[in-house]
C-alpha cells in the first residue's frame, strides 16, 4: 500500500523567513545610514557650539582670575606664574601687556608676535557683572579692599564674635555659617543664604556687634568722606559731609549715600553718589595693578559653523546607496544559507513520525547544530519505540504464562477432571504469587519514570540494612545450598528509606542467589568510602559476559535465556535497583569475569550518626 504524503503547506511571499530578512535589513540599513548621516551633522555642529561655549567661559574665568591678581596686587610685578599656569589649565594663549603695548606677561615664546587685537582689558576698578561674577554695579571688583583691610587684631577679634553669634544661633535652634569677606571681616550666613538673623535673636546673639566699623575701616571711610566732600564742592553741591552706608558687610569697598546734615532730600542723595564712587576708586587706586590689555590666543576668531554643501549631499546620499545595496546583496547570501537547512528541517519534520527521517548536516553554525540534535531526536525516539514495542511485548509475553496456567488449572477443575486438593491450590498460588510480583515491579518503574516514587527518609545504619536483607534471604539461601555472608567496616549511616533500600539490595541478593551454583558464596558488605556508603553484593556464580554487562539493568533482560519465569525472574530486579538508589541520589554498577562471578557496588551519600548514637 502506497503511503500517503502529508500536504506541503504553502507560505505567504511576505512571511517567509527569507523575504522578511531582507526586508529587516533593508530598514535597518536605511535607519542606520540615516542615523549616522544626522548623528555626524549633529554632533559637529554641537561640538562647534561646545567648543566655542568653552572658549567663551575659558576667557571669562581667565579674565576673572587676572582680574582679580590686579584687585589684590599694586604692581603687575610676579603674574607670570599665574598667567603660564591659566595657559597650560586652559591650553590658550594669555599675554598683557600696558596700553602703549608693553609686555607685562606672556605664556608663549620670547619674540612671539602678538595677536592682531586685545580681547578685553584687565582693570578691577572698572569691571561688569558680565567678566566677573561678584563685580558690584559700580564696576568696582569686590576683591579690591584697599585701605579697608582689616589688620589681623581686628580679624582675630570679629572672628571671636562671629564664633559666640554662631553658637548663640545653634543654641536656638537656627544654623548659620561663618566666611570671610575680601577684607577680612566674618560675615554670618544663615540656611536661606540670606545672612539676616531673625530678628528676635539680633540682640540677644550680639549679631549687631559684627556690624560695627574697625579703627581701620573708620579712618578709611573718614578718608572717603573728605574724598567726596571735595568732590561735591568742586560740582558746586556743598551739601556738607555726607552721612556714608555701608551696602553689604561682606563688600567693604561699596558704599551708598545715606544723607546730608543740611540737605538729605533724594536729589542731593543721588547728585552725591558719583562722587562716593570717584573718591573710593581714587582711594583704591594706590592698592591695585594699573590697567593692562589682555591678549588670548587668536583674538576675535568668529565662530566656527558646519554647512553641507551640495557636493556633501550627494557624497552622503550615494554612500547611503552603496550601503544599502551591500547590506541587501550580503542579506540575501545570508539569508539563503540560513533558509536552505532550515528547508530540509521542515520537510523532514513533516514526515509521517514512524519514518524517523534523518537530515544532513551540512553546516557548523546554529543551524548544523540544530540539524544534529534532530537527528539526535530522531534516534532517540526511533529507539525509544523499539523499546516501548519490545516492552509490550515482553510485559505480555511475562503475564501470559502465569495467567495460562492459572486458567487452565481452573477450567480442568471446573470440568471435574481434577479436584481442587490442597497441592493444586497452592500450585494456583504459587503461580498468582509470580503474577503479583511482576505486577508489583511493574507499579514501582511506572512509578520511578513518572518521578512519583516516594520514599520516606530516615537516618538508618547501613549495617542494620545488611543484617535485614541477610534474615529475609537466609532461608533461601540454604535452600539452594548457597553460603550467605556479610561484612562490614565501621557503622556508616546513610539518609535513606529502609524499605526501598532493603528491596533494591534484596533484588540484588535474590539475583545473586539465582546465579550461584550450589556450595557457592554470596557476600554482601558496606563500607564508607568519604562522604559515601558503599554496598557491595558478590557472588562465586559464572559471572556475566562483557558483551553483556552494559544491559544488565534493562527491563526484561536476561544473561540465560534458557532460565524458565519462575527461576529466572521477571527481568524487572536489577531494573528496580538502578532506579530506587537513583531516587536516593546514589549510582548502581555492575563488574564481572566470566567464570568468577560478579560485584554489584551500590553508592549512595553518607551523612552523620544521630546525635543520640
């Protein structure tokens, strides 16, 4: 009869492995090439800006810094340390030079000319928020004290007071910070960062204390007074002296026209407050570094910018195109080696499962492995069913003789042919007893292959287990005339349970016995080998072939085909034996010399005695 082929099912164009590949790739060559097209203009462009960025706040922190050198310094006199140390920090050219072009400082070779013009001029008493971010909006650089320095008695002072407020405002519960101002004076900050104190603990900390002026702070602003009062006169605005406010503690060189003696009208406030200014700027001029012109690197570079010309575009549009042609051409050779294994899988797999269709393998990639581990399948499950068949057959082939001797007896009783005496009874006993038994086997490998074998764990002592089997074999044992030893090393406990372990060992004596002729020994021992126990069960009987040795743990073998059921045994015990210590997490081995008997070693995990032994 012809065998009937199962239909090929027909994939969709758009699903096939092959088609769907190309596609993927043809997207992600188009996404990728697109990417980095508009990563690169991006980044450029970015890159442009940061570092244009960077050069900008480079110079403002250069110009800060020399800013403030001239602020704290009467002379230009050692800024070359500070100027070649800016230039290696920033990696920029730094010069300054007097305004008739005279070299105060410069970071590059002697003899280097300088650039084409200043990037700014370096003069703390004229500076702008913009260049210096504590400037005051006189244009005055807050680090330029002058004559309002405090000498080291006054600092030493304040900073005990500022201490004792400090403290009397931890006392409260209020924390507050001590810093110091270019002058030397403490100036207390509270949380808020505002330094105003609340106004409940003012006096009862002493805060006013810190706000009081200094020998030295009071002759200078006596100087500054007499500065403005010749300035106002020399406009005509004899007002009189006028009445000075320090604006903010931590600025000493800052300070507002708070009113006149004879006129203290805003007008007159406001017409005095350029004269504050230009008094305090001559007053500071004797303590800073005259004016100076800064040159940094090349000045007035305009700024870099990325623009892609026509030219690029078209460089960047065929290179995409050749990408993407590659990615295609090489998606395709790809694709086409992967699909024609995967081919053969297929067709192979919709094969009818008693064929066992093998593939070949061709490659060594996932694919190759893929092709052998379903071959390997496939021998698996054509062995497999040789073995189920096998098994059927010989599970009927064991059941068969028993229930015809039991059936043949009952139906020459029933015809009165024989009476039902007591030798017949036990006959038909004898033979449900075989029944049973290979039944019983039957139920505890079913068991085991289902992973449902239960076993009940208790610490037993090896030697008791030996002792056992030994009593339930004696009987036998002599009745096929056949010696039955023990031996054992020690005590060696072992977490077991003392049932299953007492059937798998006397599977393996009932074995034993079977095959050892009449004045033979059986010999069963334990010892402990480390952390296992070791059982060991050997017979004087004709030991097993080597041919055979490996299948002597499969179901329903026998080394004597010869031997009747009930002699030989169902085949089911050394089965049974392997898979009770494998439940046990022990191993089960055979060894033999034909002609010398045979070993049986059983090797399961050890654990301590009790702590009651």
């Amino acid at each position: 009869m012809k065998r009937r082929q199962p239909a090929k099912r027909r994939i969709p164009v758009h699903k096939r492995l092959l088609v769907r590949l190309l596609i993927a790739s043809a997207l992600i060559a188009v996404c990728s090439v697109a990417a980095t097209a508009w990563l690169a203009v991006t980044t450029t462009t970015s890159a442009l800006k940061e570092e244009q960025g960077q050069d900008l706040a480079d110079d403002m922190k250069i110009l800060a810094q020399l800013s403030g050198y001239a602020a704290t310094h009467p002379d230009w006199k050692g800024v070359d340390g500070t100027v070649r140390a800016l230039a290696r920090k920033t990696g920029r050219r730094i010069a300054l030079t007097t305004a008739d072009r005279t070299l105060i400082a410069d970071s590059a070779p002697h003899g280097t000319a300088l650039p084409l013009g200043a990037a700014a001029t370096v003069d703390p008493l004229h500076t702008d928020t913009y260049t210096e971010p504590g400037a005051q909006l006189d244009g005055i650089d807050p680090r330029a004290v002058g004559p309002y320095r405090l000498t080291a008695s006054e600092r030493a002072r304040l900073a005990a007071i500022a201490e004792k407020v400090r403290q009397c405002y931890a006392g409260q519960g209020v924390e507050a910070t001590v810093r110091r101002s270019p002058g030397g004076r403490p100036v207390l900050s509270d949380s808020d960062g505002t330094g105003t104190p609340p106004e409940y603990l003012a006096d009862r900390c002493g805060y006013y204390q810190l706000l009081d002026s200094t020998p030295t702070e009071r002759k200078a602003i006596a100087a500054l007074t007499d500065g403005t009062s010749t300035c106002l006169k020399r406009r005509g605005l004899d007002y009189g002296p006028p009445a000075l406010l320090e604006s903010d503690p931590s600025k000493p060189n800052r300070f507002l026209v708070a009113g006149f003696p004879k006129r203290g009208d805003a007008k007159a406030v406001h017409d005095a407050q350029p004269c504050v200014d230009s008094a305090l700027r001559a007053q500071l001029d004797p303590y800073v570094a005259p004016v100076a012109d800064l040159f940094l690197g090349i000045g007035g570079r305009p700024a870099p910018r990325f623009d892609m010309s026509p030219s690029n575009k078209a460089k960047v549009v065929g290179v995409a195109g050749l990408v993407l042609a590659v990615a295609v051409a090489v998606t395709a050779v790809v694709a086409t080696r992967l699909v024609r294994p995967l081919r053969a899988l297929t067709e192979a797999a919709q094969q009818p499962p008693d064929m066992h269709v093998r593939v070949p393998v061709t490659t060594r990639d996932e694919t190759g492995i893929l092709a052998e581990a379903f071959n390997d399948l496939t021998e698996r499950r054509e062995r497999l069913e040789a073995q189920r068949k096998a098994m059927v057959s010989d599970i009927a082939h064991e059941l068969r003789s028993p229930l015809t001797n039991i059936r043949g007896w009952l139906e020459v009783t029933r015809d009165g042919v024989v009476d039902p005496d007591p030798a017949l009874l036990a006959s038909l006993h004898e033979e449900a007893v075989v029944l049973q038994r290979i039944i019983d086997d039957l139920q505890d490998l079913a068991a085991a292959d289902a992973g449902t074998l239960r076993l009940h764990r208790e610490p037993v002592r090896a030697d008791d287990l030996l002792d056992q089997v030994t009593a339930a074999h004696r009987v036998a044992a002599g009745a096929a005339g056949v010696a039955l030893r023990t031996q054992g090393e020690g005590t060696p406990w072992l977490d077991a349970d003392p049932v299953r372990m007492r059937q798998a060992l006397g599977n393996l004596v009932s074995n034993a016995l079977r095959h050892t002729p009449a004045d033979g020994t059986v010999t069963l021992a334990v010892r402990r080998d480390d952390d296992d126990v070791v059982f060991t069960v050997t017979d004087t009987g004709t030991g097993i072939a080597p041919e055979d040795l490996p299948h002597v743990f499969d179901r329903f073998w026998r080394a004597e085909k010869s031997r009747s059921r009930r002699t030989g045994g169902s085949g089911l015990g050394l089965a049974i034996v392997r898979h009770l210590v494998a439940a046990h997490g022990g191993t089960a081995e055979a060894a033999s010399e034909p002609g010398e008997g045979a070993v049986f070693t059983l090797r399961l995990p050890g654990t301590p005695p009790p702590d009651d032994q």
